[in-house]
C-alpha cells in the first residue's frame, strides 16, 4: 500500500501538511523536509530543478505514489518540468505530483473586490512569473503585483519569525507591495513558509489599514486550506490513486538536516511532538 509524499524545503511545507491532515487524516503520509538545502528560493532553476527530482525520486522510492510539492518555489521552477520529463518515463509504477500554485490562484478571483492582488513570494517563484501567468488564464482583468521576500524563509528556518527583528522585515515588504499598489485587497502568501508569519502580518495589515484610513480591507491568503480540499477533490477524481492508499492515519517526518532539530522545531510549528529522521539525498 502507497503513502502521499509531503515535500519543501525545509519547514513550510508543514503548514500544508497540517491542513491536508485535517481534512485527510486517514491517509499515511511521509514528510521530507530539505532543511540542510534551504532556501530554495534565491537558487537558479538548474538547482531547484535537481534538487526538487532528487526529493520526488527518494519519496516514490519510499513507497509513496502521490507527491505533493509543498512549496511554491519547486512548484514554480520544477514541477512542470518533471510532469513533462521525469514522470512518463516511470514504466512500472503509476505515480504522481502536484504543487500548490494552480489551487491558490483558483481562489483569488472570488476573494478580491478592487480587482488588485498582491502576490508574496520566493524570490525564484517571482521570476518565474507563475503566479502572473496562472491568474492571467483565469481572470485577467485582474492586476497583479509581485514582490520577492527573500529574509523571511531565512528568518523561518531559523527560527526566528517571532523575534521583533522579524517584524523590520515584515513591516518592509507588506509596505513595499502596499506602496507600489494601493488598491491590493488580496495578498497571497506564495510560499509555504509565510503563515508561519500570519500574526505579525495580520497586525501589520490592522495598523496599517488604521494609518492610511482604508477604506478596504486587505485579506491574506494562506495555502493550506487551498491546497487540502484540492487533494481531497483530486482523490475523488482518481479512484486509482485512492483506492491505493494505505489508511493508518500516520505520519512519518524525514529532514536531510539533524532529526533533533527539525523535531523541536516542527513541534512547535505543528503544536504536537515530532519524532524526525535524518536521511541524505
Ligand atoms: N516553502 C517554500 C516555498 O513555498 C520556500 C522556499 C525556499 O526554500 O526558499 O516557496
């Protein structure tokens, strides 16, 4: 029996898989966190693109057949790449991997009112424009405005997004993107990292919706929840990914950095003990 491969590269992709295991937690699932790699974010599309493969191939070697790539930049840079070119040529198994893009974007046109969307991301997931692009196929009315945040997954990973030092850089960028369009009332956290940000975010949005007397209210919006009822949609679709799927509800946590350090971090993102495993790529 097959579990659902749950990959980032490093923490983040922990807020998605907390979601997917609220709406799905019969499934078994085997968490890869590529800590000892990250970020991705500011690395080019040959690295991403190995480094995301290496990941895909040791969760399908693991006995997983879906692999979800929970993080925005290898769902940017690699996944179309490995759909295309690595996947058909898998002969004896059948396997597959989905990212996290196309569920975030199929929520924005309903949550926007002013038509202005804001897109945060990875330095790597700007420049490769998926966002624009996607939003453009869907509703492309909309106006979309990019900014790279490249010291939050930093900050994040180690951990230090509680700090007041994190809130300099919170404060820096939602003021860049908020500058550069004063209309955005819908701000996508395009990477899986960002919600661990959410509460310094969100109060920075109040403070400055009262300052600039706003008269819109400006929504964040997180992956998870997006992402979960996607994967649950999709299982429906594809019986013989589904009926494959070995159904303990357990959860196993692999990071190519110390066990011990994911653990105590992991716990504390996902509020429940973490017992980690260290493997190598
Ligand atoms: N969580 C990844 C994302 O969604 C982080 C990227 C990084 O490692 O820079 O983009």
């Amino acid at each position: 029996m097959a579990k659902i491969g749950v990959f980032d590269s490093g923490y983040g992709g922990l807020t998605i898989l907390d979601s997917i295991r609220r709406v799905l937690p019969e499934y078994d699932y085997l968490y890869l966190g590529d800590n000892a790699r990250a970020p991705y974010g500011t690395h080019s599309f040959e690295v991403i693109y190995r480094y995301t493969l290496q990941a895909v191939n040791f969760l399908f070697e693991q006995g997983c057949t879906l692999v979800i790539l929970a993080c925005n930049t290898a769902s940017a840079k690699a996944l179309r790449t490995i759909q295309q070119h690595d996947l058909p040529r898998i002969k004896d198994k059948k396997v597959n991997v989905l990212g996290v893009i196309r569920p975030t974007v199929e929520s924005v046109p309903s949550i926007t009112k002013t038509g202005h969307v804001g897109i945060l991301a990875t330095p790597a997931t700007v420049s490769s424009e998926s966002y624009v692009l996607e939003l453009e196929k869907i509703a492309n009315e909309l106006r979309v405005t990019q900014l790279a945040c490249p010291m939050w997954v930093p900050l994040i990973e180690a951990g230090e997004h509680n700090s007041p030092g994190a809130d300099y850089f919170v404060d820096k960028y939602l003021r860049a993107i908020l500058d550069q369009d004063p209309l955005i009332d819908t701000l996508v956290l395009g990477c899986t990292h960002y919600p661990l940000l959410l509460k310094k975010i969100e109060s920075f949005l109040q403070n400055y919706a009262i300052t600039k007397s706003q008269t819109h209210r400006i929504t964040p919006i997180s992956q998870g929840s997006l992402v979960a009822s996607s994967l649950a949609e999709y299982l429906v679709r594809h019986p013989e990914y589904a009926s494959q799927l070995s159904l303990n509800g357990s959860c196993r946590y692999l990071t190519t950095e110390n066990a011990d350090r994911f653990s105590q971090s992991a716990s504390l993102f996902l509020s429940a003990p973490v017992f980690a495993e260290h493997i190598d790529l």
